[in-house]
C-alpha cells in the first residue's frame, strides 16, 4: 500500500484549499493545510503574522513545517501558494511524497481572488503568479482546474497518484 503524503500545491485561488479535505476525505486521510496549521500554532493569522512579524518569519513557519510534514506519513497536504516556491521545501516535498500542483486560467484566478479579501499577497497577484509560474512548471504532475469541479479535480489527483505509485 502506497503510504506516501500527497502534497496539493499551487498559486492561490487554483482550489487547494477547497480540494484537498476532500481527496482526504476520499482516502480517509489525515490533511493538514499548512496555512492554517501555522495559524493554529502561532495563535494569529497569517494577515497578522505578516503584519507584525513580515513574510520572513512567516516563511521560516512555513519551512520548519515542511521538514515535520515531510518526516510523516499517509497524509494529504495542501501548501500555501508560496511555500514550495522554496527550494528547500520544494525537495523535502517532491522526495517524501507525491507532488501536484494545481493551475488556474488568468480570467480564473482574477474572478477568485477579487472574491477574496483575507489574502495579504492577492493584491499583487499578477506579479507574483509570474514570479512563480516557473517554479510550479517544475513539478511534475500538474492540473488545469479551470473547467473542473472540485470532485473531478480531487479524483484525478488519486487518479495520478495511483498510476505514479505503480
């Protein structure tokens, strides 16, 4: 039986955080969603931790978490948007687990993001969204969910981790 984590990540708005409970769910799997688990151990969130402590100390959070997550087993993981952007994070991921990324359309992620205020990066999306673009080109498995529900979507990640584990 394939125990590795499965680790959902992408650029914000793309549906991380709305698909991952439920390929947990489908899996009956533990699944942690970093943002929120960095928020439950700082005691504020991730708004506040930028605001008062910056990105940095955010992104140590952040790095600390993946070298936990990556030591464990069985879970389902979604990332923060930024948090495989880091090279370090990005290799503990991609060798304790199988790695998917999720992508949006452009006109997508406008109509997402602009639904969203509790993002403290959406305002300048555009900009990092071509920061990043390269770097999520990297992992290997990779989803349009543009046109996709979020069932179809979580069944072709089990879909493409079933076939990567053979």
């Amino acid at each position: 039986m394939n125990n590795r984590n499965i680790v959902i990540t992408g650029f914000m708005g793309t549906g991380k955080s709305t698909v991952s409970p439920l390929v947990a769910e489908m899996l009956k799997r533990l699944f942690i969603e970093t943002d929120a688990e960095i928020e439950r151990r700082a005691g504020l969130s991730i708004p506040q931790i930028f605001a008062q402590q910056g990105e940095a100390a955010f992104r140590q959070m952040e790095r600390a978490l993946c070298e936990e997550l990556s030591a464990q087993q069985g879970l389902v993981i979604s990332t923060g948007g930024g948090t495989l952007i880091d090279d370090v994070n990005r290799v503990l991921m991609l060798k304790s687990g199988f790695v998917v990324c999720l992508n949006a359309s452009l006109a997508i992620l406008e109509r997402r993001l602009n639904a969203s205020s509790n993002r403290p990066l959406a305002s300048e999306w555009r900009q990092r969204l071509a920061q990043r673009e390269a770097i999520y080109r990297t992992i290997p498995y990779q989803i349009d969910t543009s046109d996709l529900s979020p069932h179809e979507i979580a069944q072709e990640i089990i879909h493409l981790w079933r076939n990567a584990s053979q």
